[in-house]
C-alpha cells in the first residue's frame, strides 16, 4: 500500500494551498460577519479548474481523480469552508451526477459552463418535511406528456439565490414511492419558480442557502436524469460521492484549525514558557493530530475506492461521520488552546468552529451515516 502522493497530486494540492492564502483568507472574516457569497473567488476558482475538478476534458473539465478533488477540498475548506461547500456540491453533485447519469445532449448543455465556472449548479433534495427521510418527497413533478408539472418546495438548498441548474427531486408516481422519484434539471428563471430568502446561518454564513418554491413549473421531459423513476437512486448514488467531498470539507477545517493552534501554542507565553509546554496543551495538540491523521486516510481510502471502480457507499459514510466529529473535537479544542483570544474573530478559530457544525448535518446527518454504515456492515 502506498501512502504517497504522485507528483501530480503534489502540485494540486499547492495550487489550491496558494489559492486558499492568497484569494480566499483576505475578506474570509469580513465575507461570514456580512454573509456574503464569495462570488469573485468562485469564478477564479472555475478559471483555475476547481469548479469541474472530475469533470471529463471533453465535457470542460479538469478531469482529475477523486484524490485530487479531496486534496483541494481539504485546502480550500482550511481557509474557508463557504467557497468549500460551494465548490462541493458544485463538483460531487452537479456535474458528477450530470456527466454519470445525464445523457450526451444534457452533458453538453451544461457541464461546459458549470465546470468553468461560468454557471454554478444546486442540488435539491431537502425538504421541510423530508431532510433525512428522503424516501418521503412532497414536491410532485406530474407527467404531461411532453413535460412535466413541478409543484412543492425545497429548502436548506445550497447556492439557492446564485445557481442557474438545479437538479430537482421529485414525485411522479405517489404510489409506487421511491420508485416513482425522478431527478429533474432546472433552470433559474423558469416561470413558477421562487428563491425564498436567504438562511441566517451559525456556520458557512458566506455560502448561500435557500427554500426553493415552484408552482406549476412546466420542465420539458428532456430534463429528466436518467430512466422514469431512477430519481430516488440518482440522489443516493450521487450523495455516496458527495460525502466524500464533505468529509474532505471536514478534515480542511479541522487541519486548519489544528495548524492555527499549534502555532498560538508556540508562542504565547503563560507561567514563563510557550503554553505547548504545559503537557495539558501539548496532548490536546497530539489527539487532534491523531484525529487528522485517522480522518485523512479513511477519505483517502474513500476516495481510492470511488477511483478504483470499488463500491465506496460504506467507505464514504465512515469518512463523513468520522471526519465530521473530528472537525467538531479539533476546532473546539483549538479555541481552549487560544483562550479568550480565540472566543474573538481576528483568530479565526471560532469560525471554524462554528462552520465544523454543518458537517455533521448536511449530506446525511451524522445519525444517517451510522445507518448506512449499520445496515451495510449487518448486511455483509
Ligand atoms: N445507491 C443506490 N441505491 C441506494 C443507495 C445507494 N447508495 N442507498 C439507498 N439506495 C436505494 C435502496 O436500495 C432502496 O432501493 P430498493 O428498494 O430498490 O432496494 C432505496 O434507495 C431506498 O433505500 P432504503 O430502503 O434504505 O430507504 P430508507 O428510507 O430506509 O433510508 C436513507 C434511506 C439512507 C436514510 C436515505 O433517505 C438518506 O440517505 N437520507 C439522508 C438524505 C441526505 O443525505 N440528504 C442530503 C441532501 S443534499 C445536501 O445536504 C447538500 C449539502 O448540504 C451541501
Ligand atoms: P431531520 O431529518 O428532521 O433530523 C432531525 C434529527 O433527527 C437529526 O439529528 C437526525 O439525525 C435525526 N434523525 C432523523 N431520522 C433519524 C433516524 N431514522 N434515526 C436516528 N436519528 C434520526 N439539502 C439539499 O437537498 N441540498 C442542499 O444543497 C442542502 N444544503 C444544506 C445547507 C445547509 C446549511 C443546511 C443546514 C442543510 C442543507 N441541506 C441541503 C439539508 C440537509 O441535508 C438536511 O438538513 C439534513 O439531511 C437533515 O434533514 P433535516 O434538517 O430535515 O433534519
């Protein structure tokens, strides 16, 4: 087993590093206090390849590896986990689900703009009364023969107000239940569709998060993903690749809050010596590295698994609830280790920790995950 990373992945990884520092951390206090959506750094992260990171050349893309795609997940989530989760849903949802089960002409129409980052895309699965009980889809898309009628809302959705392709869920067939989901492609400005006001968010306060209502949106049949009634097992296949993404969201924030503390450790002083000489501060500093490295490498395994060809539902939920409890541990403690000055903006502590919640909530909250992996180590 080789732990190393190629040459390749080397240079990614600096390249979304360097971005991270140099686009993203000036503004990143300024962007969560104002809840301000990082438009410009998103359009230059699709300039830079980021934004269609899986994405196949020939559809626009930068057509890397699902390890490249963690490795600068974890970067740009180190500095900023709002561009982070813009860029997730963007790369693991959208365009993945869209080059996996969209046909050529609705692979042409839009994974070119939505790799480049010319478009952003959303996926819509939550609603107010189906969060983790996804199976239990209100919205109800009837078939008209040519078209069908979108009637129902959507909420929690990410990039709500800045997308222009939605990848909607929704009911056709009541009775047949989740064998009647279809997946449908949206577009902003269709008549009957609604952004409802943004979320005043704990954490990720720059990403854009909205309900989404539609009455009688008419959508040609030639939005539709896939076979009539694979909407449900779209989602799913779709969310196992993007709580790998998530996971890797996790572990950015919980390294870089790690980074940040180690670092104060060094050189505030308390009792006449850096406070990383007390042991108390210096094992908090050597669980939270332990933490990292365990995250790390069961995304990594994640990753190569969805690489390889392998099944990665299994490896993908024990990546996402692993390294979203770790990115809650690490940040809480890396606040302790700053005392009152990491209760405090300027130290960037505190947003991590606030934006560390969201991990154990969205893509399949963390009680989800355990279900997913329950059933599937059960079943084996
Ligand atoms: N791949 C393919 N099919 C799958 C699957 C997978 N990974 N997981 C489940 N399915 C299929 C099942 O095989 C089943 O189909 P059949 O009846 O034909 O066998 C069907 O889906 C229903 O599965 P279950 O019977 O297991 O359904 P359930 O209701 O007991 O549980 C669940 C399903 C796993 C809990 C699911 O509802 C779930 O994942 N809930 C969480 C929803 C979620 O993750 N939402 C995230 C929204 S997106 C988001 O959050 C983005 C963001 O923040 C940035
Ligand atoms: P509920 O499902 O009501 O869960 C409430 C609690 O009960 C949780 O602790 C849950 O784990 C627990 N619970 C529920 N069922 C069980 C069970 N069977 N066993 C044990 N415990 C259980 N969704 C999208 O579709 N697209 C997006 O882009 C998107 N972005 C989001 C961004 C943000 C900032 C937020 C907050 C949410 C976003 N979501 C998005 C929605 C997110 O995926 C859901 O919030 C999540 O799946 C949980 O659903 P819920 O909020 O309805 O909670």
């Amino acid at each position: 087993m080789d732990f190393k990373l190629s040459e390749e992945h080397l240079m990614i990884q600096q390249a979304a590093r360097d971005f991270a520092q140099t686009e993203l951390l000036p503004g990143v206090i300024e962007r969560d206090e104002k809840q301000q959506f990082p438009a410009e750094q998103i359009k230059k992260m699709g300039e830079l390849g980021f934004m269609g990171m899986m994405v196949s050349p020939e559809y626009g893309g930068s057509g890397l590896d699902t390890v490249s795609y963690v490795l600068a997940m974890e970067e740009i989530s180190k500095i900023d986990a709002s561009a982070s989760v813009v860029m997730s849903v963007n790369n693991s949802l959208v365009c993945w689900g869209l080059e996996k089960f969209g046909n050529e002409e609705q692979k042409l129409k839009y994974l070119p703009r939505l790799a480049s980052g010319e478009i952003i895309g959303a996926f819509c699965l939550s609603e107010p009364e189906a969060g983790s009980d996804a199976t239990s889809q209100r919205t109800t898309a009837l078939d008209k023969g040519d078209h069908y009628l979108v009637n129902g809302t959507k909420n929690w959705i990410t990039n709500g107000g800045t997308a222009d392709v939605f990848l909607v869920i929704a009911q056709t067939y009541p009775e047949k239940g989740h064998h009647g989901i279809n997946a449908l492609i949206m577009e902003k400005g269709m008549p009957g569709f609604e952004v409802g006001p943004k979320e005043n968010k704990l954490g990720i306060r720059g990403s854009d998060t909205h309900s989404l209502m539609f009455t009688d949106v008419k959508v040609p049949k030639e939005n539709r993903i896939g076979e009539d009634g694979f909407g449900f097992k779209f989602a799913m296949k779709t969310l196992s690749g993007g709580r790998i993404g998530i996971a890797s969201q996790a572990l950015g924030i919980a390294s870089g809050a790690y980074e940040l503390a180690k670092k104060y450790s060094k050189e505030r002083k308390a009792f006449g010596t850096e406070i990383c000489n007390h042991q108390a501060i210096a094992f908090k500093l050597a669980d939270m590295y332990t933490e990292i490295e365990a995250a790390r490498l069961l995304i990594m395994k994640a990753a190569r698994d969805k690489d390889n060809g392998d099944n990665y539902d299994l490896s993908s939920a024990v990546a996402k609830v692993y390294a979203s409890k770790v990115a809650m541990d690490v940040t809480v403690e890396a606040v302790q280790i700053h005392g009152g000055y990491g209760f405090v903006k300027e130290y960037h502590v505190e947003r991590l920790m606030r934006d560390a919640k969201i991990t154990q909530i969205y893509e399949g909250t963390s009680e989800i995950q355990k279900i997913v992996i329950s059933r599937s180590i059960l079943r084996d």
